[in-house]
C-alpha cells in the first residue's frame, strides 16, 4: 500500500506544525496548544476524541472501531529542552530539511513516530472503508519527557477494565546497517540518592587523621554492592527474576551485531570480567544491573584545597529484570548497607515507579510486524527480547495484559534529547507505507477480508 504523494505531503505538513509548538514539559510551556493540535488531528482522522488534564499536560484520547482485538498505541507530545540552542544547525522548532534527513526537536522524539502512524492510519482508511473490525484505542500524552508522573492514574482512571491484545509503544529503532528492530520489553528502574554526612561543617584536612570522610564512607559503602563481575550482592537482590521464556532466550543467544562494533561506536572498552562477545547481549537484554551515576562533595575547583568534607552524595540506578519491584530493591537496599555497618548513609528515593516488562515475541501481530517491516524497509527485522533501558510500559502489558510491540523510526544518528535531532526521510515514509499495511493485516485477520495491497 504505497502512500499517495498526497498523504505523504500532509504528513510532512502535520510535522512541520507540531514541531512548531515547543511542547516543552521540563517548563510546562506550549502542552495544552499541541495537545488541542494533536487532537484536531485525530478527530480530523475519523477518531472519537477527549483530552484528560494531566499533572503536567493532559492526556489525548483518540477511539475508533470495534472488536474481539483492542490495539493500545501510545505516543506523546511533549519534547526535550531545546538547550543548547547555540549548537543548533537551524532553530530547533523549524522543521528543516538536511541531507535527506528532517531536523527539528521532536521530529523523532516523539512527534515524527505518531505523525507516520497517523498518515499510515489515513492511508490505510483512503483504501478500507469498511467498519474498523477490531478496537483502536490511541493515547497520547504530554509528560513522557519528565517521567510520565500521571499515566498510571490516569490509566486507571480512565481505563479501569480495559483488556487489550497488543501495544504500540511510542518508538522503536532502525540500527546502522538500515535493519527495523522490534523491541519487546523494558528494564525497570530503581533511581536513589545516598547522603552521608560527618560533621557539622567542612573541617582542615589535617582532621583527616582522627575523623571520618563522608566521600569515603560512600565509596566504601558503594564498593560492597557490587563485584567485579557487576553482580548485584544485596542479599535477595534476585530473588524475584523472571526469566526469559525459551524464545526469547534463543532471540538473545544469537546478537544481531557485534560486541566489537559497540565498541567502536561507543568508545567503551573496558568490560565486565565474564562479559564477551558470545554473552553481552544476553547481559544487555535480561540482566539486572548497578550503576554509580555520579559522586559528589567536598572541592572540585581548580588547584588544591586540603579540605575535609563534612558532607557527600552519590546517586546510583539499578536498572531492573522482570519481577523486580523498585521499592522491594530500595528496601533491600537499605538493608543490606546497615549489615554492612552504613546506617549512617541516608537512602533518598529518586525514582521508583517503573517495572520492568518482557512480551512473549511469538505472537501473531509481531510475526505480520516482523514480515511487514522487512517489506518496507528491506532488510529482516530483529525481533530484541527487551530494551536494555527503560521505558513505563508496565500498566499497559500488566494492567491491559497486552502484549508489547516497539516499531519504529528512530535510527542510531537521530540525535535524541541533543542538538540537530533528526530523522531519515526515507524511513518516515516507510513508516508510513508499514503502518497502513500494519493495520490492514490486523483488520484481515479479524474478519478475513482480501488484504488492502498495493505495489507489493
């Protein structure tokens, strides 16, 4: 189903607009203008429409169709700051076009992925006017940038029965070599702040000989965490791992690049002792793991200060495997570091909220998914068991039972949260040309009729 140069001219048209509002939800500027466009855009696509307020920014809705199959596709509107705007090849709220590529805040993150869904979406209506046979229900909101802080009570809120069978998620990845990667899960996260303090007020180093420091406290504090390997050794620390299911276990076993090339492209060298190039990826999908964030405390000016530091800090995350709660970790956590002899360290809970999800990937809408893509983007499309970040599916895969599907445009030079962020012309027409043969093939599952098709 090759879009029209007229659907694919609108589309252009819809991301120029809505590049234009800086939807900015770290200032809470330009949210209820973008969702109002946002909605237009779906009412205007033949959806029954609403907006919910939000913490930060509300909440759009958009329904159509009914069905035994319920589609859940989640997107969001808001975007990254801008800054620094100095580094900016053009002003980051024009949609410019570059070298084959369109360059504006927000035109991969998140606004380019719900503009080709919506055009494949038009695309796919121009062909089949029949009633929708299965149940559409898009949400899109406007704090994903700062932690989505609304969305699972608004989820519950407004959707406190919803069943569905599949999930959208609002990005997905094309890699270097141009092959489509379909991610079917999320690590949890478990964000903290350890502060230790030893004395009223920073003392002369020359004190150093009788009291303690507090950034020695922390470093030996954060030391008993973890070994050399990065296992975790908070006792009970895995005591909750879901593990992989035998397929996606299989999907791991086989990385779908090469250590070496990560490597290159990120310039770390130095790895995990029992990490190589037959086990990485199965670390990268499925274990849990520890991270020192940052240190902070005492002097870090130019030239010596022999100061003893009266306070220290240090913020760690875990990200977490299916299973794991955040909160249970937190409690592990403080713990095990008043065994250890720290119940001097406060533990500060920065971020707790967001589980971790894992989808089976032998699915029927993620095999069409899978075929579908390698269509349209010519090369066979990786199937990832999960996410080596994080990502707030949970209420949708926990709550909805729905099963977790990560399509979309977002390539590795996209420039994401940073200057000149961007995508690929070529892959947002794509994406569009996939989504209108993505909900035909769902519509002829449903109800068997002849697959709308065109130029295959």
């Amino acid at each position: 189903m090759r879009p029209s140069p007229e659907i694919l001219a609108a589309a252009r048209q819809n991301l120029t607009d809505l590049v234009a509002i800086p939807s900015v939800s770290a200032r809470g500027e330009g949210l209820e203008r973008c969702a109002q466009r946002v909605e237009e855009l779906l009412s205007e696509a033949g959806f029954q429409t609403a907006q919910y307020p939000g913490g930060v920014g509300p909440f759009v809705v958009g329904e159509v169709g009914d069905g035994p199959f319920t589609l859940v596709i989640y997107n969001h509107y808001d975007v990254q700051p801008e800054d620094p705007v100095s580094l900016w090849t053009a002003p980051p709220f024009d949609l410019t076009e570059r070298d084959g590529r369109l360059f504006g805040r927000g035109s991969a993150d998140d606004k380019g992925e719900f503009v080709s869904r919506l055009a494949g979406w038009r695309a796919f209506r121009s062909q089949y006017q029949q009633p929708l046979p299965f149940k559409l229900i898009w949400i899109v909101e406007g704090e994903e940038e700062i932690g989505s802080p609304s969305l699972v009570r608004f989820l519950g809120e407004r959707f406190p029965d919803t069943k569905a069978d599949l999930c959208w998620w609002e990005f997905g990845e094309v890699d270097r070599s141009g092959r489509p990667i379909i991610l079917m899960g999320f690590k949890g996260i478990l964000a903290v702040e350890l502060q230790c303090r030893t004395a009223k007020t920073d003392l002369h180093s020359s004190l150093g000989a009788i009291f303690d420091n507090p950034l020695w406290r922390l470093a030996a504090a954060v030391s008993s965490l973890r070994d050399a390997s990065g296992r975790v050794l908070i006792d009970g620390f895995y005591e909750d791992v879901i593990a992989p299911n035998a397929r996606s276990a299989k999907l791991a076993a086989w990385p779908p690049f090469a250590l070496e090339d990560l490597q290159d492209e990120t310039g770390g060298q130095r790895l995990l002792s029992g990490v190589d190039a037959s086990s990485f990826y199965e670390h990268l999908n499925f274990e849990p793991c520890l991270n020192v964030n940052g240190f902070h405390g005492g002097y870090g000016g130019e030239g010596a200060k022999t100061v003893l530091p009266c306070y220290g800090s240090a913020k760690l995350d875990f990200r977490l495997a299916p299973g794991q709660r955040p909160v249970r970790i937190a409690e592990l956590l403080r713990r095990q570091l008043d065994r250890n002899g720290f119940d001097d360290i406060e533990v500060k809970i920065l971020d707790a909220e967001v589980l971790g999800v894992r989808s089976d990937p032998l699915n029927y809408s993620v095999e069409v998914g899978a075929r579908l893509l390698e269509k349209w983007f010519g090369r066979p499309a990786v199937i990832q068991p999960s996410s080596a970040a994080s990502g707030l599916a949970h209420p949708f895969v926990h709550k909805f039972g729905a099963t977790l599907f990560g399509a979309g445009l977002t390539h590795h030079g996209a420039m994401l949260h940073s200057p000149d962020e961007n995508i690929l012309i070529e892959h947002f027409e794509n994406m569009i040309g996939f989504s209108a043969e993505f909900f035909a093939a769902l519509s002829e599952r449903e109800i068997g009729v002849p697959r709308v098709s065109a130029n295959d």
